[in-house]
C-alpha cells in the first residue's frame, strides 16, 4: 500500500503539497527529537487551522488525577502524563501589518522533508497576501544530538513582489495546555521571566510533580544589524525585528533554544546555564553546530541502518522507523525510557509500558552499545521498590513485586481497572529482557548487581498470584488479561501462565547460579530478600504443576479455559464497514467474540522459540492468526517473524510492510495523535529476527536467512560481543561480515559456521 500524500524516498520524508487537513498528522510525522527533548512539526509562525502544538521534555511528567465513575480499593491515584511544554520554536511574523498565517493566506508551493540521514526538518513555502504582496518563506529545524537541551532554526522571510514592512517575532510561551487532559487543570505554574541582550527565558514548574524547567531562546539577525525590540507578557517574551524589504531581499534569524529542567541542574543555575549554552551555540554558529549534528546522525547509521534494494517504500518505512526510534531514546541515561508516542504525541500518557522489554530492547541491545541497552534494565531495577509497593497496595505480601502497566516513576498510574489490576504478563516480560539481554550480551555481572533482586520479587508474585485447583490437581492463575486485550478478566490465559512458569524456573536457577559464581553479591541479596533454598523450590514445584490449557483433539494450546467455546469464525470474514471492531462494536460483544487484538499465545512461541517444534508452530499459527484482527500496533511484527519462521514469506512481507508503513500509510487513521514509537523497534525485529531469522540458539548467534521476492537484497549491522557484524542477503546467498578481533562461530540454517576477523 502506497502512501497517498508523502513521496517515496530512500532517505527523506516529503510532503509537497498544502492539505490543511493533512496538518495534524504531518506535525507528527515530521516530528524531531534528541532523547531529551522532542517537537512536533508545528510551524513556528501563528496557524489558526487545525493544529496540535506539542513540545516535551523526557522524564518531566504530571499526576493527572484518575477520572473514573467507579473507585475501586488498590486504584491507581493519577495517570502520568507527559507535559507539553512551553513553546521555544515560536517565530510570528507579520508583513505590511498582515499576520503570516498559512490557513489565512494563499499557499502557491509548499514543501516539507524530514532529511533522515542528517536529522534535519526543511520547510518552504511561498505564499501571497490579501494585499498581494508575494513572499516566501524557509525554515531548517533540528534537535542537537550532542547538546541534548538545545535546538536550532533558520528561518528566512524573503519578498518576491512588492515592497514591505516586515516584522519577525521569535518568542518563548509558557502559556501551554495539554490536549489529553483528564481535568482540565493547569499543570505549569510561571515562576520567572529573564532578559538580557539577545537572551531571554522563562522559568516554570509543574504543579504536583515539582520538576523546574528554564525554557530559553537566544536570537540574532544574520541578514540585517538589528537589535531585539523585548516585549513581556504574564507567561510570555517576544524579540521583534522590523525593516522593510525590497523585493529580493530577505530577513534571515536564528534561533536556539530548548530546555534545561531539575533533573539535571540545580533550580538556581537553571537561567545561568542556558544563557551559557545560548552564547555558546551562537559563538559556535549554525553551521558548523548542524555539521556535527549531521555527523551524529552518521555515526548512528554506521550500525542501525537497513539497506533494502529494489523497494523504496519498504527503505523509506525501515529508515523512518529507526529515525524516530534513535530520537525517542539514546540510552545516556537510566532514568529515561520509551513511551508508546514518543516525543510525538499525549496518547498514552508519554509514559512507560512492557512494550519497552518486549519489542525495543531488542533494538537497542543490538544497534547501540551495550550500556545503553543496560540502562534500559537498570530503569526497572531502580523502581524495584514501587514495584513491591504496587503489589502491597493490592494485597500481596513478602517482597512480592508487581511492575505497573504503565508508569513514569514506578508506581502504577493506568486507569482502567481490566488493566491495572489484570494484565499481570506485564511482569513476566520484564524477567524474559533480563535474559533476552544477558544471552545477548554475555553480561555476567547484571544478574548478581541488579537483576536477581528484581527476578526474586517477579517470582514472589507469582508464587502468591496463582491458587492450587484440586479438581485440576494445578496451580491456576484466575481473572487476568493477557496480550489480547479484548478478552478481560479470564482464567488460565495460556500465555500469562506459560511466562509465569517460566519466570518461576528462571528465577530460581539464577539463584543457584549467584550463588556459586558470586558469593558477596548473593550474601547481599539474602540479607535483603530473606531468600531461602526452600523458597526457590517452592517456586520450582509450582512451576512443575502450572496448568496449561490445551485441546487434545485439536492438539492446540487455548489462549485460556473455554476459548472454544466461542463461535470461530475468522476475522476474513468480518463485514468490512465493521473493522476495526474497537471502533465499531460494543465492548460486550467484543469480549464476547473470538477476536484477537494482537499476538497472545503466539506471542509465547515467539518468546520461547525453542520450547516447540517447527509443527506445533504451523498449528498454532494457522488456528490463531485467522481469528486476529491487529487492531494492535504491537501484533504484525510478531506474526511477520513467526510467519518467516515457517517460511511463509508472503504473509511476512505482507505483516512487515503493514507495521513499517503503518505511520506513513496512517494504517489505523490516527497519527494525527502521534506516531507509534515502540511498535517501530517491531519493525527493526521484522527483518532481523524475521527475515534474516537472527536468535540466540543454545548460547550461539544463529540465523535462518530469506529473501522476500519484492527485494533485490537487504543488509545490516548489529553488534555482537561488542563489534560490527554485517549481514548481507542477495538472491545469489547470504555474506557475513565480521569486524571483531577474534574468531567467533554462529549458525546457518542449522549448520556452524566460523567468522574470521574482517581485514581489508
């Protein structure tokens, strides 16, 4: 499926045509981001059409009060939200007293990119007045990569016809509201206003949550010798720049700023330190701060990119994704994560889900260095005490510890009852990264420093969240939800009982290990936990006796108890004016249908690849995927990588492109509310872990290699034991690359294989 209104590039994102009603959703496909700070691709110049203005700052959050007609014991207080923050891009201009506004004015050309290669965002666009006066405008946007609290814009005003009085005002607003907003309640609270010179910032803070940001601009006229008229308002600081133009000329400013907040700074040298980073940006000048941008952006390519000969859409959707992936997260710091919107959007509350251990860790585990995917790690860790104050609050005991479905400190904040108090697979994605991570990377120390703390507490929980059936003769595992949402409250979901096993196993063999490998650490942890011998084989025997349900005559795990039950008809079958159904049908009947929203035992067998045979795979695949519907951005990636497992490249491709394009294609018509970022590392997972069949098999790199027939040719990088390896997959065969010291074996389709060091 091609996109209907952005061209296909290898590189670039472009939009060459005005369509007001394409605004929403091109503010955030053409969004920016640095890790620290994101923008939405809101012009900088006043817009009176439909807009959603969106700038946001990592980590900085608000308790939203929950809003809901029903309290319920253990309920979450607040859901997070992320905040929009104060506008630093604002540039309003005016010519010939006239406001440059592109819903009011008559647009002749219009055209944005997003330069992927370099992280850069252009715009131009020529326009003409009600008064006729010709002009034209260009903006070159970008978030330093190596600055994370500054930005950077050119914007050049240029007269085509006619003379005129321009007037060009770059200014900063505290005065913002967050579209998702469950009150209505204002979360910013303005402390200070400062201005000296070029220079100007305000100081505000989050009413609850108490973060202080310092929002900065520092401004200067590269075409004229002008200085900055100052006007202030309640929550506002404008610079005015005014001349007249002849036609030919232009007025050309740059613009830095962005945001400096207490997380990182004392609240007293929040001010100072910006104007230092201010003066020092415009002492640096714009071009040589986007040439190490650019250069930043390089080196990331150097070992996240795809190459895809002979598809563009397909090049243009894996690079789109990797783009928003590297600017959502960079890994520098651990108390930092991935929310599903990223710094695109509100949905969601901008905070933390498991889809961070389930999908993203594998990307950045293999495309960044190793501390980066640690610190994704250590981010659980450090909230191990929420966790185990979660789980008290709903009644569990012992260093029990339950991680939120969603969170930005910890604690749980998700506000729907099927969710917060049922979706409990939550906890057993978080055990399965710390061993996705340490097979990966051979990390012996992660394990005995943090990771055993948080398996014990995962482990407690479980231990104490399942009941002993005696018509069974099984611990079972009463009223959750698993992946598939659109089942709620069921007994045995098939999936949240297998990964409990699992967890429960896993963690009681980790102990052993510590234990024999590192005696201090586990010395430290006992005297923490009280663990005991007898405690993990507990863990084990109730592991050994975890009900399963599974259909004998059809020899099939069931997604949970009476799931045949159900009429089963496929969802090929589904009235298309009916789909989605989330959007179409009432929440009963969708409980009540056998509709599956996303990957939910199949999400099992792509965890635990090795626990079932290539037939048992075609069997579950071939009952499940007819009854899914994907109204999930988390469940084509998986079915593509399953799909290839069993060879089936047709629907591989076809999942992979609907999970690539899903954003540029607006698959689900709503990236107007922001793009789906964590889905995205989905993506990277369809073609690694898919087509090239990437695993881990018994402590060994393997790869099972395949070539969709849309393609010429594909290749990667990743790094592995701490170097480059390229993978290249043509129709004459498949070439690995290795930039190690040393020899290192791995696996070919079955067969072992000894990669020596590349030398050129």
């Amino acid at each position: 499926m091609k996109s209907v209104y952005l061209e296909e590039h290898p590189w670039k994102i472009i939009e060459s045509q005005f369509d007001p009603q394409k605004v929403k959703a091109s503010e955030s496909i053409f969004s920016l981001g640095n890790g620290a700070m994101g923008q939405r691709a809101n012009f900088e110049e006043q817009y009176s059409g439909p807009s959603f203005q969106g700038s946001y700052i990592a980590g900085v959050y608000y308790p939203d009060k929950t809003r809901v007609g029903w309290w319920k014991n253990g309920y979450p207080e607040y859901f997070a939200k992320v905040l929009n923050a104060p506008n630093w891009i604002g540039i309003d201009v005016s010519i010939n007293k006239q406001p440059l506004d592109l819903h009011l004015v008559e647009v002749n050309h219009f055209r944005r990119e997003l330069d992927m290669k370099n992280g850069c965002y252009t715009r131009e666009v020529q326009f003409t007045l009600a008064d006729g006066t010709e002009g034209q405008l260009k903006s070159i946007r970008f978030l330093s990569l190596n600055e994370g609290e500054l930005g950077a814009i050119h914007y050049t005003v240029e007269i085509l016809k006619g003379q005129a009085e321009v007037e060009i005002t770059p200014y900063v607003d505290g005065g913002i509201k967050n579209e998702d907003a469950n009150w209505d309640d204002p979360f910013w609270k303005h402390l200070e206003t400062f201005n000296t010179g070029n220079f100007s910032a305000l100081r505000s803070s989050t009413l609850k949550s108490n973060f202080d940001v310092c929002t900065y601009m520092y401004t200067e006229l590269v075409s004229h010798d002008l200085a900055p008229e100052v006007d202030e308002s309640a929550t506002k600081v404008s610079h005015r720049y005014t001349t007249v133009l002849q036609a030919g000329e232009n007025l050309t400013l740059h613009k830095y700023g962005g945001y400096l907040q207490s997380m990182n700074h004392q609240v007293a040298d929040l001010i100072p330190a910006a104007q230092q980073l201010a003066q020092k940006a415009a002492a640096t000048g714009w071009e040589a701060l986007q040439k190490t941008h650019a250069q930043a952006w390089h080196t990331i390519w150097e070992t996240a990119d795809i190459q895809i000969d002979g598809d563009v859409a397909a090049q243009q959707a894996i690079r789109f994704n990797i783009f928003q992936l590297n600017q959502t997260y960079s890994g520098k710091d651990a108390r930092l994560n991935i929310g599903p919107k990223g710094f695109t959007g509100e949905k969601y509350g901008g905070s933390t889900y498991w889809d961070t251990e389930a999908y993203c860790l594998p990307f950045y585990m293999a495309t960044k260095s190793e501390t980066v995917a640690r610190n994704l790690l250590q981010y659980r860790y450090n909230q191990l005490d929420k966790a185990i104050e979660n789980a008290e609050k709903l009644g569990f005991r012992n260093w029990a510890a339950l991680y939120p479905m969603v969170t930005m400190n910890g604690e749980e904040c998700h506000n729907e009852w099927e969710i917060t108090f049922e979706e409990i697979h939550r906890n057993g994605a978080i055990a399965y990264a710390i061993f996705n991570y340490t097979r990966y990377t051979a990390d012996e120390s992660y394990i005995p420093e943090m990771g055993l703390e948080v398996l014990i507490g995962i482990a407690r929980f479980w231990a104490q969240r399942v009941s002993f059936s005696t018509p069974k003769n099984k611990y079972v595992m009463l009223g959750v939800t698993g992946p598939n949402e659109y089942e709620n409250n069921v007994n045995n979901n098939w999936y949240t009982n297998y990964i409990a096993r699992w967890c429960l196993q896993y963690a009681a063999q980790q102990a052993e290990v510590v234990a024999k490998t590192h005696a201090a650490d586990f010395e430290r942890i006992q005297r923490k936990t009280t663990l005991t011998k007898a405690e993990c084989k507990q863990w084990e025997q109730i592991a050994s006796q975890l009900y399963l349900p599974y259909d004998e005559a059809q020899q099939l795990y069931l997604q949970q108890d009476g799931f045949l039950d159900k009429e089963l008809l496929p969802a090929s079958e589904l009235p298309p004016n009916e789909r989605p159904i989330n959007q179409h049908w009432s929440w009963d009947r969708i409980l009540r249908s056998p509709y599956i929203k996303q990957a939910d035992v199949l999400q099992g067998f792509y965890f635990f690849a090795d626990d079932f045979s290539a037939d048992e795979l075609q069997r579950h695949y071939d009952f499940y995927e007819p009854l899914t519907v994907h109204e999930s951005s988390l469940s084509p990636c998986v079915h593509a990588i399953l799909a290839a497992r069993l060879g089936n490249m047709a629907d591989a491709y076809r999942f992979y492109l609907q999970t690539a394009r899903l954003d540029l294609d607006d698959y689900n018509k709503e990236v107007h509310e922001g793009l789906h970022i964590t889905s995205m590392a989905g993506t990277w997972m369809s073609i690694v872990e898919g087509f090239a069949g990437m695993q881990i098999q018994q402590g060994i790199l393997s790869f099972r290699p395949q070539l969709p027939k849309q393609w010429k040719a594909f290749t990667f990088k990743i790094l592995y034991k701490k170097a480059p390896l390229e993978v290249q997959l043509t129709t004459a065969g498949c070439q690995f690359i290795w930039h190690g010291k040393a020899p290192i074996s791995i696996l070919v389709d079955g067969e072992q294989q000894t990669l020596q060091p590349y030398t050129a």
